[in-house]
C-alpha cells in the first residue's frame, strides 16, 4: 500500500465516507496547529477514494506519497515519520488490504496457503502496523481537547457476511473488525 499525508479535511467533497470522517474529526481539522492525516492503501479503493476527496493536488507541498508495505515495519515507520515532518500526525486511516478469491475447497484442490497468509498478512497484519505505529507519533503529541489523535480502521461488511470464496478476506476483516475495541481500550489512556 501507498501512505498519503497532509490531508486538510476542510477541503473534503460530498462522498459519503469522507464526509462521515469529516464529522467525527471536524474539531481536530479545526484546530490551529497543522493536522496531518496518513491513508495506508491510497493508491486503490476506499483509501484512494478518501485521498481524492481530499483532493491532494491542492495542498501542494503539504502532500506527500510514500511508497510503503505495511506488512514491512521500517517502512511503514518512513511513512509515519514523513507524515510526521508535515506537522502533527493526528489521523491515520487504515485502508490497505487486499483480497484473494477462493473456496476453501475448490475444482483445483484446496485454497492456496499462501494466498490465505498473504491477504492476512496486508489486511490484518498491515492495519494493526499501521495501528501501533501511527499510535506511537501520537501518544507523543500535546492532546488538542483531550484527544491526541484518532485511527480509523477499515473493516467490510464480509466480516459478517463473507461470501463464498471470501474466506481469506472475510477472515481478515473478521479480525480487524475484533481488533478495533481491545485497540481503543489499549489506546484510551494515551487519548488516542
């Protein structure tokens, strides 16, 4: 996945999850400092859907791309620490994932393990990187009305009704979907 940064989100256009994102984080786009947001999967999907929305060509030198794996942790940690020299990495989406088809047991035998480990490994493992990295620049912020920032991880709804041949994506979005509450209690004393 490719991370983007430096988002203003007062520039967001009408398109329904941006817009919902715009809401819950309208009070750290307003607040004086440089807010910086990084989208983990910019390059394809709902992550660069919401990076369009941003419309990044108009920030200029307040955008930056950055080619990362968010399975590998030094890169991802390049990502975070570019966001970072933007301003104050407040906001990081989770959108990188990837899905590989195929039943359990189909017409050629058995799904692939590698195929199954490989989407885990972008989806669950690259989102909860992604997580405790962009968390850590900033648990190391000043709060901004009792908040340090906020992580939005993206899920599907295949994580409760996956379809067949969905089985490595449903059980990724599965996970992360699990993930979410034991991370933001883990993450509440920090105030993200």
């Amino acid at each position: 996945g490719h991370f983007c940064a430096g988002a203003d989100l007062t520039e967001l256009e009408d398109v329904s999850f941006t817009v919902r994102l715009a809401e819950v984080l309208q009070h750290l786009a307003a607040v004086p400092i440089t807010t910086v947001a990084a989208i983990s999967g910019s390059c394809m999907g709902l992550g660069m859907q919401l990076a369009v929305a941003c419309d990044l060509r108009v920030v200029g030198d307040r955008a930056r791309f950055v080619a990362a794996d968010v399975t590998d942790e030094d890169q991802v940690q390049a990502a975070v620490d570019a966001a970072g020299e933007l301003g104050e990495l407040r906001i990081a989406v989770t959108c990188a994932g990837i899905g590989t088809p195929g039943r359990v047991v189909g017409k050629r035998g058995p799904h692939v393990l590698a195929d199954y480990r490989k989407v885990i490994e972008v989806n669950l493992i690259g989102t909860f990187n992604t997580l405790r990295l962009a968390a850590a620049a900033m648990a190391e912020l000043e709060p901004v009305d009792g908040d340090r920032g906020v992580v939005v991880m993206t899920a599907s709804a295949a994580a409760y009704d996956g379809q067949i041949g969905q089985a490595a994506y449903a059980s990724s979005k599965g996970a992360i979907a699990a993930l979410t509450l034991p991370a933001a209690r883990d993450l509440a004393p920090s105030q993200i």
